[in-house]
C-alpha cells in the first residue's frame, strides 16, 4: 500500500516515503492574500503539482518533439555495430566569415523595397489587349495591314529591305566593326542610288553630324599630371623649381594687391573751401579779358577788305627751265637703275645671305604667331562676367615634407580641382560663391518681460 501511494503520488516528499502527518505543511503569513485559505491545504498543492506536470510535458515536446514515454526505441536509442571507419577525419566545422565581411554586410534586416516601375509596361494592357486581338483574328486568317504586305512581298519573291544582311546581325561574332560616321558604312549600301530628298522625307537617310560637335572646347587634358616636384618623396632640385614657381605666382599676386591698395591710398589732406573756392575762381578774369580781345580782332578783320591773289602766268623761259630739270631727272633715275644692274651681278652673296636672314625671320614670326595660337587656344576663355583666376600650384614646404608614406598629408581639394579643371577647359563659366542679402531689414523689439525688468 505504501508503495502504490508513492507510485501514484505528485510531489517528491511523497514519492519519497514519508507520510501525510510527517509532512510540514507550508503556510504563509495570512494577513495578506497568498495566505488565505484558498492558497494553502490540498487544493493549493494539488494544483502546483499539476503546473509543474503541465511544464515538465511541455519542455519535453520543445525538446524531444512529444512525450519522450511515446517516443519509439529507433528515436531514443541506436545499435552499435563497430564497423565505423576507421581513420577518417572529421568534417571540418564551416569557417565563419571575416569581420570584413561582416562589416561591410547591411545592419538592417528588412529587405530592400521593390521598384514595381521597372516591371512596368507603358500601355501594357492596351498591348496586349491588342496582341489577343490579332492572335485571335490570325486564327480565322485575318492579318494586320503590315503583316499582309510583307506577306504579299514575299510571296512575290521580294526581299524586304528592312531586314539586316547576316554578317551584319547582332548574334554573329564573325561580325567586322566599321564606324557608323565613317564614308566606308555597310549600312549606307542599300540606301546608295536613291533620291536624297525622298531619303530625308522618308527619315532613311542618316543625320550628319554637325563639325561643331567634333571640336573640343579646349585641347588641355582633363587630368594634368603634377610635376616630379610635388610627388611624394621629389628630388631636391624638382621641388626648389616647384617652391620657385609658387614664390613668383605669391609675389605677382601681392604686387596686384599693393598696386590697388597705392592706387587707393590717400596721400594728401582734403582741401579746405577757401582753397576749393580760390581754385574755382582762378582764371575766371582773365578769360574774360581775352575773349573780349579776340571779339575785337575778329570785328576788324571783318572790316577790312579781303584782296583776292590773282596768280602770275608763267613765261616761256619758265617753262622751257621746267622741262629741261625734268628730262634730267629722269636721265639720272634710269643712269642709277642701270648702275644698280650692273653692281648686282657683284652682289649675288650679299643678296643671298640677306634673302636668308629675312627667310629666317620670316619663320621666326610664323612660329611665335603659332605659339602665340596655341597659347591662346590653351588659355581658359572668358565665358561670364568673372575672369578665371588660377589657384596656383599646390606645394609643400621643405620643412613640411614627410619622412614615410604613412605621414603623407594631401594638400588641396579634388573637388576644388575638378570644378577649377571644368573652368579651364572652357566647359563652365567662372563662379563665386553667392553672397547672402537680407531682403528685410533686422528688427528689434523688447518683450514686455524685459520692459518690466527694466
């Protein structure tokens, strides 16, 4: 009997063999409300039993999958037969993944939004209402108006003109490169021998492309290599030229600015009024007086009559001494002309060498005039109401130089380069950055808590 109670008992004192009477029974404090009446004696007990009954059932289905009492033999147990392989190396356990890798992975678990315009049709319904339609007509054998011409040319024997040659179709890799611009294009040969006009009217006829669109605005590269000097570790006397450049540009840049400041500088002390007055008035009478001079001369001039001079006629020794000078200037112009033949067969090397000097200098101005060219070509334009300023060469001092790479400290901004290489080139116009102009004046009001105060 005592082992049938501790067989079917619940709590482990009983499944242990003590009796009821042994047993202590737990009590709380009653003035509160786990020690009432409710809470304590056989039915509080009974019901923990069954609590820790319903939780010992419950981990074994989360652990075991059920009842483990229901489980069969094959689930629980396994038969040993020693004929493992021996010598067989255990799988390697999988790598976990690098903490670069994790780094870079995203943080978020939600997944990226989908873009439902891209699987997007424009008039897809309509499309394929469209397509039903002529799917169903093509049955009866009913055929849109393009499908009954191409039908009727080919049945014909005509080769549709719109259908590419084989050597020139997307899928053969046999396929020559050719230059669409370019004279020597295969897909100008069926359009050769028409009509241009009906060729433009009937857009068949390739767009030329204007020459503007082939002429760069500026034959500069869009990347410039930096010199020897401002490269990491430079040789000494690359850098001494670099630090000479950037001194020249420095020095011209503060010349400007002295020159403005000298030209703005003022020297002298502001005159007074009476000196401002004195210098007004000075002069005043004396133009006076010589106006009225002039006024008299000129009132006596008009008086006085004017004789016309009637000029003398010539005589005719006059003339005939006329003459005789001229025919012996002339004589002595043609006597030299014919000296001067006569000494320039014994000057063939001095002309020579002065029909070289002027060649030479001749090439000497065409060259500077295409340096000159190129220069100007080169030079960034003016395409707005600012002048592009160069920003100089970006150069560290010697004492600024790092011993290793890791010390290397960047100078400049790529994105200032990039925005100042688009002005050098001509591509956009020099800029400044926007002032910032109050629309309405500042206002200041005091709060009635400040008129209070004071």
């Amino acid at each position: 009997m005592a082992a049938a109670e501790s067989f079917l008992a619940f709590n482990p004192a009983a499944r242990s063999g003590l009796s009821a009477g042994s047993r202590r029974r737990s009590r709380g404090p009653r003035n509160r409300k786990k020690g009432w009446k409710r809470w304590s004696g056989p039915e509080a007990q009974l019901g923990r039993e069954i609590g820790d009954f319903l939780e010992d059932v419950g981990l074994q289905e989360r652990a075991a999958g059920g009842l483990i009492s229901e489980q069969p033999n094959e689930g629980l147990f396994f038969l040993d037969t020693g004929k493992t392989r021996k010598g067989r190396r255990p799988k390697k356990p999988p790598q976990k993944p690098l903490h670069v890798d994790l780094v870079l992975q995203p943080l978020s678990k939600v997944p990226p939004p989908k873009n439902i315009c891209a699987h997007q049709t424009p008039n897809g319904r309509k499309e394929k209402r469209r397509r039903e339609f002529w799917e169903k007509k093509a049955e009866k054998g009913i055929f849109p108006r393009g499908e009954r011409r191409l039908r009727a040319r080919l049945s014909r024997g005509v080769t549709p003109t719109h259908e590419k040659p084989p050597e020139l179709g997307r899928s053969d890799p046999q396929r020559g490169f050719y230059d669409i611009w370019g004279e020597q294009n295969p897909l100008d040969a069926p359009l050769a021998g028409q009509d241009p006009w009906y060729l433009q009217q009937t857009k068949k006829l390739r767009v030329q492309r204007p020459p503007r669109l082939q002429v760069r605005p500026s034959p500069l590269p869009p990347v410039e290599v930096i010199g020897q000097g401002g490269s990491y570790n430079p040789p000494f006397q690359a850098h001494q030229d670099l630090l000479l450049r950037a001194l020249e540009v420095e020095t011209r840049r503060r010349r400007e600015e002295e020159k403005v400041e000298r030209r703005l500088k003022v020297t002298e002390e502001p005159p007074s009024e009476e000196a401002v007055l004195q210098e007004q008035l000075q002069g005043l009478l004396e133009e006076e007086e010589e106006e009225e001079e002039e006024e008299e001369e000129q009132q006596e001039n008009r008086d006085q009559p004017r004789k016309r001079q009637q000029p003398s006629r010539k005589t005719e020794k006059q003339r005939r001494k006329e003459k005789e000078q001229r025919e012996k200037a002339g004589l002595r112009a043609r006597e030299r002309v014919a000296v001067l033949r006569l000494q320039g067969l014994f000057r063939l090397r001095a002309l020579r060498r002065a029909l070289q000097q002027r060649e030479q200098e001749l090439r000497r101005r065409r060259l500077l005039r295409a340096r000159l060219r190129e220069m100007k070509e080169r030079a960034p334009k003016r395409l707005g109401r600012i002048r592009y300023e160069d920003p100089g060469p970006e150069v560290q001092l010697s004492e600024e130089l790092p011993e290793s790479l890791r010390s290397l400290r960047p100078e400049g901004n790529v994105l200032r380069d990039r925005f100042k290489s688009l002005q050098r080139r001509n591509m956009i116009e020099p800029r400044e950055r926007a002032k910032f102009r109050r629309r309405y004046r500042v206002k200041y009001v005091e709060k009635r808590s400040f008129r209070q105060v004071t």
